[in-house]
C-alpha cells in the first residue's frame, strides 16, 4: 500500500463537452494508478500554479487540446476509502476547446 501526504491533494478535473453534449473521456494507460479505468481528463494541481494554469496544463498535455474558456462547476471532498489512501479535493471545471483530440501514451 503506498503512503500519501498527511494532507489532502487539489486536483483539477475536466469536464469537456462537444457541440452535440457529449463529454470526453479518456481510458488511463495500463500501468500505475487506476490502470484501464475510464476518467475524466485532469490531474494533480502543482506547487505555485493556480486551477485555472493546472486546468489547462493538463487538458493540453492530455488531449492536445487548448482550453478557449473555462468555467468553475464545483468541488468534490474524494475522502480515503482506507488508511494510507489518498485524499484529494477536486475541482470540477468545464472546458471549451480548440484543436484537434491527439491522446498521450
């Protein structure tokens, strides 16, 4: 079991929806945490940027899309189901969007 900060964690997550209403989402590569799972796109915020940087950081680095406009939705409490897990607080951000989907490995 791996050992996480005694703190919780902000995570950005990215809800991306198309003209038609559907919403992106991405199949997690098979190895570390969550292998295979479906997600949204997102990740951990770091040190010294903002949600707004981490938002568009991540959509870009994940998609290769570049966020047009970005719109806070809410938050979420993600509790540890277990000692030792992690703890994360995450920001639910909707995201339009320029560009072409080209999906990292």
């Amino acid at each position: 079991m791996k050992t996480h900060p005694p703190h919780p964690i902000p995570v950005v997550r990215l809800i991306v929806p198309d003209d038609t209403g559907r919403v992106l989402i991405l199949r997690r590569n098979h190895i570390g945490y969550a292998a295979g799972d479906w997600c949204l796109p997102g990740g951990k915020i770091d040190y010294g940027d903002t949600v707004e940087e981490s938002a568009r950081r991540e959509l870009f680095e994940e998609t290769g899309l570049t966020c047009t406009e970005m719109k806070f939705l809410f938050y979420q409490d993600s509790l540890p189901m277990e000692a030792e897990e992690m703890h994360c607080i995450n920001f639910y951000i909707e995201c339009r969007c320029s560009g072409a989907i080209t999906m990292n490995e």
